[in-house]
C-alpha cells in the first residue's frame, strides 16, 4: 500500500482503530520473532513515535534515505528520541523488528499525526493489542479525544499550574491539556515540570510518559502507582503523594463499576465517602458513620481523591457516571461534594460516547462534571450550575465517526455562561435551590418540558400524577419476576418490557407461564379491563404504553412495567384519554429527563409521580380523544383476533401439538 492508498485509507475508514486492527492481524499472522500481543505493541509504538519525531522536526533527526535499510534509521531514531528523553522504561528497549514488517509498519503509520489527530491514538493503541475487554473489566476505557477537550476547555488550565490525573491511562488528558495551554504560548519545559500523572498499570503508565515526553521534549512526572492506596508497585509511597493538596486542577476519568473492589478495606476506610451515611431529617443533612460501607465502588473513591488533590480554589474536571449524580444511593456523595466546593457544570453525554465498536467499549451513560474547591476565605458561593446534554458526539452507537457533533456547541454555551445564552439542552442554567433529591443529572432539568406544559396553560389542567394517587384518583402497581425457568412452561403471556408496542400487548408472546404461576399471580397482580401498562426499566422503551382490554386480561406482566389504574371516577379522565395524555409529547418528553441510567439500565423509577399530565379542558376535545382511542384499541383488537381465528382455520390442531410447535 502506498502512501496515497493508506491516506485514502485513513480518510474513509470509520475510526483508528480499523486501521490498528488491520495492522494488529497483519503483525499476529506474518511478524517474525514473536506474536505476543504485547511485543508487537511495542513494535507498532517504536515505529509510530520515531515517525512523530521526524515529524515535528526533533533535534538529532537525519532524513530516511530510500536507498538505504530503514532498520538502520529507526534504530538510530530510537536512540536519539531515548537520549532526548531519558528513564522511560519502554525507551529502553532496542527495536526488534525483520525487515519485511518494518517496511509494512513504515508504509502503514509514518504519515500519523498525534499530537493534533481527531481520534486518541495512543489509547486506540492500547486497546488494539491488550484488549478493550481487559480495561473494560477494571471499570476503565479512554475518554475520547473530543470530550477531554471540551473538559479542558470548561477547565481552563493557565501556563504554570500544577495539573495531575491520579488515572491517567495513556496520558490523553495531560497530552491534550498541554497542547491546550500551547496555544496560549506556554513554554513546554515549563509545562513539563507542572503535569503529573498517575496509573496502576505500568505499561501505561510508561505509555503516557513516552507519548508526553515525545509531544513536550522533557521527561514527565508520571508514576506507575495506585493513587487511592498512595503505594507504587513495590509497595512504598510515591512521592507525589506528598503534593496532595497542592494542585491547581484535576482531570481525570477514573475506572468506574460497582463489581470493581477498588480497595482494600483499610484504604477504604481512609476515605470519608469509604464509610456509611445516614440522613438526619431533623437538620436536613447527611450524617458520616462509624462503620465502613460495603464495597464502595471506585468512582465515589476517586471523587474524593481528587477533591483532596486540589488545592483550595483548585478545579476538578471528572468524568462520572450518570449513576453516581442521579441514583439515591450517592445522595451522600453529592452532598458531600457541595460541601467542599462549588459544582459549576454538568454536562449530559450518550451512551454512544465510549462505544469503540458494535462490541466493544460500553453503552454506560457518563457526565463530564466541573468543580471548584471551597477557600478559607470563600463567602460567596455559586448559586447556579451550568448544565447541558448531549445527545450527538460524533460517533454512533457502533462507535462509528459520525458528523454530528454536538460538543463544540456545549463549549461555546459555556463560554456565554455570563451574558445572553439560549435556553435549551445544550446550555441552560438551574439555581442550587432548585435542584432535587442532591440530583445532578441535565435531563432531569430539562428547560423544554417545562416549557412545553407553560404553553398550554391557557387550554390544559396541568394535574401532577402524585396529586392523582394522594387524592384516590389513581393506582400505580408494578409487576412480578417469575424467573427464566418458567419461561416456555404454560401459554399464560408473560408480558414483557418488549411485548409492550403502540398501545398494544402482545397476547402470543414467547415465553408463556404456566397456569399455575398465573394462578398463584393473578391476585397480586389484579388486571382488569381499563388498566394501564406503561414501561418503567428498559432503554428505548421506557414511556411505552398499552390498555388492557377484554382479551388481555388472563397475563402477568413482568416488573420492569407498571400498572396504572383509574380507582375511581374522575371529573375529566378515563383509561382512554389517560392512554392518549401519556403518549403525548409532553408527557413523552418528561419521562425522558426523568429516566436515569443504572450502569447500562435506564429507569423511570417512583419518578413517574412526577409526571404532570395537560388534561384539555374543552370537554369535546376530552371527548374526541376518548372517542378517536377507543375505535383505534378496539380496530386493533379486532384485527389481532381474527388473525389469531385464520390461522386456527387453516389448520386447528391440539393443544399439545401447540405447545411443541410452539403456536
């Protein structure tokens, strides 16, 4: 492949990493010497930062002579870039690689850019040849390269300040910070002196320091260390544990999962956010414990590392998931942030934002999320947080390059944040006192629902769903879990999240219950005609809705859904119109800002009573919706069960021959 043909390449493949695993297969099946997945990394680094350095032009650097073996000038190469950056551990090594793959990896990577390329490369590296599944089992993947800078944008680090990422990974945070500061004519032997940076695994650990060293010419302060232990890999205390509290800013997107045991319990009783929480509702706060809780997982850990790292008037930027700002059980969490400090911004990012593929990476919902530490001094607090989601962020849901990008917008938003801005998703304003529940997830403030529901004040009763169920008026119920082993057991419908379509149930799903797991249900779950399933749990899902009718009423319905039923008679509702008003898109957009993310499970939760329905109050508009619902649920109907009575004519067989061909 040519040089033309390779940039081709690049420009029409759909990320780095096609290209990295096209080289990663290439090398496993005709390198000579070895096939280890960690060998020829070190084989495809050496290349691609001797390029780098011929590149940008490093002192030392002789031209490549065509003529000539080019084993000869990259192992010169690789001594003079070892030379310039002495006690990198990978720099160490010589360049081991026959002449035949040399002269495809020169072919495929010399034209690279780094430093300034749209995707990180560096981390794409690394996924490439140890496994996206191996990070991804310790809870950490790498912060793509258009939302680090949106961070560091909303950060704005100054020439000079002591900035550090006690995770740092393959560096793409300090990399993309000291470019940043660049731009505003930061001298990168100053710059080097002032980024620091920490990680557990000591391959990237030596990764970072060879990709910053290579960009800024110095040697950087990067440590193979855990940083919630404060031990290095032979179990002393790094000495960069001693600047803790000392930092100007944090950047930082640290591993994240419930499963991940991140400490010890000593170290994590060292931690405030390590031990259990109570709230006292007498003074309105939270309470610290005694006791250590149970597995904290690492993001609550590292939200108070990283506080403790700056210095007061210090600023964090973190990646979080969306869990850690919405679920009840980080209330303490969030509180104790407010505590120490000022959250200044919450911005909302897509589940897409760390697929690297349609396998791997993951579909958990994160939030890029802006503090500042409290001073001595400090008297006037901020009294609003800049919010904003995304929904666009230029890759898919495949982990596909995509042009809609919506980042760069939220940046610009931000830097309006004092003087006239649109109000709308990607840039809006709440007060401290309006939040709710120590919730900072954006959509959950949404400006266009409320919005929405202001405009139709004139014409529509807006009637909350928890003043509904307080006055008798409505009933909310969830369903029951059977487990899979009934699953095929019976014909009863097991209504499932999926089962659940267009105001339709479907009657013929695949996994049947037996009659007596209905009849040992039925009670509890109490269906009659009239009643309102709506999904609760799910993804796309969630917001789904469907009326029980006459042929619906023999189910169980699984607790991912919930039953909503009109208890008694109401002035304006009734199941048809109730049907209809939940579909709406008011109703519809509500349910979406208040749905949150647990780890990959969005969820609608108790938040349902938080609902506010617009009920018309033209009694012939009521009456047309009523009217219009019950000739579309009952055309359906209809429709199903003389389907369900054609094929029976066709070919009416037995009940156990039914159930073997599963009818």
């Amino acid at each position: 492949m040519n040089a033309i043909n390779k940039t081709q390449k690049l420009q029409t493949a759909q990320s780095t990493r096609e290209l990295l695993q096209e080289i990663r297969n290439h090398l496993a099946g005709q390198a000579v010497g070895s096939t280890r997945d960690q060998e020829l990394m070190e084989m495809v680094v050496q290349v691609l930062f001797c390029s780098q350095a011929k590149r940008h032009g490093l002192a030392g650097m002789t031209e490549i002579n065509p003529r000539s073996d080019l084993r000869d000038w990259y192992r010169e190469t690789w001594q003079t870039v070892s030379g310039l950056i002495p006690g990198i551990e990978i720099l160490s090594k010589p360049l081991v690689v026959d002449s035949e793959t040399l002269n495809y990896l020169h072919r495929m990577l010399h034209d690279i850019e780094l430093v300034d390329a749209k995707d990180d490369f560096v981390g794409d590296v690394f996924e490439t040849f140890y496994g996206n599944e191996s990070r991804g089992q310790e809870g950490q993947f790498f912060t793509p390269r258009n939302a680090t800078e949106l961070l560091i944008e909303m950060i704005d680090p100054k020439p000079g300040e002591n900035i550090i990422d006690p995770a740092c990974g393959a560096g793409g945070f300090l990399a993309t910070a000291a470019r940043y500061m660049e731009r505003y004519g930061a001298d990168p032997s100053i710059t080097a002196d002032h980024l620091y940076g920490v990680d557990k695994d000591f391959k990237l650990a030596s990764l970072s320091s060879l990709r910053l060293g290579l960009q800024l010419l110095r040697k950087t302060q990067i440590v193979c260390a855990d940083s919630l232990s404060w031990k290095d890999m032979n179990g002393n205390r790094p000495e960069i544990a001693d600047l803790e509290g000392k930092f100007d800013v944090v950047l930082t997107n640290p591993p994240f999962g419930s499963r991940i045991i991140a400490a010890t319990s000593a170290v994590q009783s060292s931690f405030e956010l390590g031990h259990k929480w109570t709230w006292d509702g007498h003074q309105r706060k939270f309470e610290i414990g005694k006791l250590a809780a149970a597995n904290v997982p690492p993001q609550v850990l590292f939200m108070e590392r990283s506080v403790r790292l700056l210095r007061p008037g210090g600023r964090m930027g973190v990646v979080v998931p969306e869990s850690l700002i919405s679920s009840s059980s980080y209330r303490h969490v969030i509180a104790w942030l407010f505590a120490h400090g000022d959250v200044e911004a919450v911005v909302g990012m897509p589940e897409s934002l760390f697929k690297t593929s349609g396998k791997g990476g993951t579909h958990t919902k994160t939030a890029l999320l802006v503090f500042k530490k409290a001073t001595e001094e400090t008297v006037q607090r901020h009294n609003t947080i800049f919010m904003a989601e995304v929904k666009y962020c230029g890759k898919d849901s495949r982990g596909r390059h995509t042009r809609l990008d919506e980042l760069p917008t939220v940046g610009e938003n931000w830097k309006k944040k004092s003087g006239p801005r649109r109000n709308n998703r990607l840039g809006f304003e709440v007060r401290i006192n309006d939040l709710r529940d120590f919730v900072l997830a954006p959509r959950y403030y949404d400006p266009i629902p409320l919005k929405m529901l202001s405009d139709l004040r004139k014409t529509h009763d807006l009637v909350r769903v928890s003043d509904l169920v307080s006055e008798g008026f409505l009933e909310i119920t969830t369903g029951h879990e059977v487990g899979a082993a009934e699953y095929g057991s019976g014909k009863v419908p097991f209504v499932r999240t999926s089962d659940i379509s267009s105001w339709e149930i479907k009657i013929d799903p695949k996994h049947g219950v037996s009659d007596e797991t209905y009849a040992r249900l039925a009670k509890k779950q109490d269906v009659q005609e009239g009643d309102i399933l709506m999904v609760r749990d799910g993804t796309y899902l969630v917001g789904q809705v469907a009326l029980i009718t006459s042929h619906d009423k023999r189910i169980v319905y699984q607790s991912h859904i919930l039953k909503i039923r009109i208890k008694k008679k109401h002035a304006q509702l009734n199941p048809y119109l109730l049907l209809a008003i939940l579909s709406s898109v008011p109703v519809q957009r509500q349910i979406q800002s208040k749905k949150f993310t647990q780890d990959i499970i969005d969820s609608l939760g108790s938040r349902v009573i938080e609902l506010v329905l617009p009920i018309p109050r033209d009694e012939r508009v009521r009456a047309k919706v009523t009217s219009t619902v019950r000739k579309s649920i009952n055309d359906r109907v209809e429709a199903r069960e003389l389907a369900r009575e054609s094929k029976l004519l066709v070919a009416p067989v037995k009940s156990s021959m039914e159930e073997e061909l599963d009818l």
